[in-house]
C-alpha cells in the first residue's frame, strides 16, 4: 500500500482525471492500479475514462474464479466455500451457453474491472442483481458505478438484492441507488426497488459511458 496526494472531488470521491480538481487536495492511501489510472489519465490528458460492458468470453474464466474466490468475495456470499476449478467450469460453460446476456464484464479502459449479473426470478417476479468488483480496483467507486448503470434502465420491475449485513460497501451502494431492505433472513438483507420508486443516484462524471456499438457519451 502507497499513499500520495491524489486530486479528490468536493464529495471526497477519489478523481484522478480532471486537472481543475487537482485544488482539492486529500491525502488517500492508493494502491499501484491507483498510480497506473493517474499516469495513464495524465497520458490521455485528464479525460474521463471509459466504462463499458461486455459478454463474458472463455478467456473470462481464470479471472472470474479468481475473483470468486477472493477472501472478501468469499465473506459476502451466501455460500463462502471456495470453488474448485471443476465446480467453476460447469458454472461457466452454465454461464457463456444458457442466456449469457445475463452476465456482463465491466471494463474500465479496456481493464476488466468487475462482473455483473441480472437474473430473472419467476418466483419472485423480479430481476436479482449480484456483482463483484475486482480485488484490486474496489474502494473507487466502480460497485456504485457498475449496479447504477445495469439498473438504472430497470424502473419497470423489482429488482432484488441479497446482502449480507456486515457488507457495508454494497448497502451503502443500494441504499444510495434507493433501494430499501423489505426483508431480513438471518445475516441477509433483501433490498428490493420497485416500480415506481425514484432511482436515485447523482451522476458522477468520473468515468463515461460507452455502451458497445455506440457513441461516446460524457455524463
Ligand atoms: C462490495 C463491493 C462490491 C463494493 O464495490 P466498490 O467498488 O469497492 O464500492 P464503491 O467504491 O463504489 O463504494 C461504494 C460506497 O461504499 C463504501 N464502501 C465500499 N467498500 C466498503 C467497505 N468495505 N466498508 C465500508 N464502506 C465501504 C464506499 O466508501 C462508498 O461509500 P460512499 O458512497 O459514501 O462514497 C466490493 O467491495 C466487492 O466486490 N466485494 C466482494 C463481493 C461483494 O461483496 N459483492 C456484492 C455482493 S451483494
């Protein structure tokens, strides 16, 4: 772990891509991906970077496992056992063959930076959304990022999520994104937004949105 002055915005997010910033000084403790972002940002001129999703392809599934399988992953799960290589090969080719459009690959500039997944419950009549953000890129602000644009353009119908109390990060990214917890099951929380209620979320300019095929959008 590294500390050094990194622009930081006037809400305190982490910003390391707009030079007017740099006046707003904090002191925030980076790791190496943190400085390779500063450099490549600077290289680009401090233009916001690119986020974008895709379909997971088969080169996704050593990553995928890892991440899976990262002792923070592993505590906010329901099931915290490790997954062994075969187990996750059926998952995958589960994944990549039965609606892959179900999951989507975040990628920061190319960088695949988190997975997102929207699967269909006819029980529940709602749309649940898991995610994981890649060890080495958590804590910028890309879990609000991935979950607010993957169901954003779902004001139609419930969204659901499962999350552990002691996750602090994601119920903090739900509860910003206005969800309310409408059920308590043991240590998990059941966040539901339902059709209707306001999707909250200040836009943040932070990284811009490529949605693949079209046109550069900046926020
Ligand atoms: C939980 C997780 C998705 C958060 O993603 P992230 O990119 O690190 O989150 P963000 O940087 O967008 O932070 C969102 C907010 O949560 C807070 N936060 C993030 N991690 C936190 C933590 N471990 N403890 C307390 N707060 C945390 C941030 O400070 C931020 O707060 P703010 O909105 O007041 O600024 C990520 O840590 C992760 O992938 N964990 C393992 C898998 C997992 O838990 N998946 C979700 C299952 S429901």
């Amino acid at each position: 772990m590294t500390t050094l002055l990194l622009p930081a915005r006037n809400d305190g997010r982490l910003c390391p891509f707009f030079l007017a910033d740099v006046v707003l000084i904090s002191c925030i403790s980076i790791d190496t991906f943190s400085i390779e972002l500063w450099f490549v940002a600077l290289k680009r001129g401090c233009r916001a970077m690119s986020l974008c999703f895709r379909g997971i392809v088969p080169e996704d599934s050593d990553m995928l496992l890892r991440w899976r399988n990262d002792p923070e992953t592993r505590h906010n799960s329901i099931h915290t056992s490790e997954v062994f290589p075969e187990e996750h090969a059926r998952w995958f080719h589960r994944m990549m063959t039965v609606d892959p459009s179900r999951i989507a690959v975040a990628e920061l500039d190319g960088l695949p930076v988190g997975v997102i997944r929207l699967d269909w419950n006819d029980e529940r009549d709602s749309s649940e959304v898991s995610f994981t953000v890649a060890p080495e890129h958590r804590r910028k602000g890309l879990g609000f990022r991935i979950v607010q644009l993957k169901t954003e353009g779902l004001s139609n119908v419930r969204v659901l999520a499962r999350v552990k109390v002691t996750n602090l990060g994601s119920r903090r990214i739900f509860d910003r994104l206005g969800f309310r917890v409408v059920d308590r099951i043991g240590d998990l929380l059941l966040y539901a937004r339902d059709p209707g209620d306001a999707v909250l979320g200040e836009v943040s300019s932070a990284f811009q949105v490529v949605e693949p095929g079209a046109r550069r959008v900046s926020l």
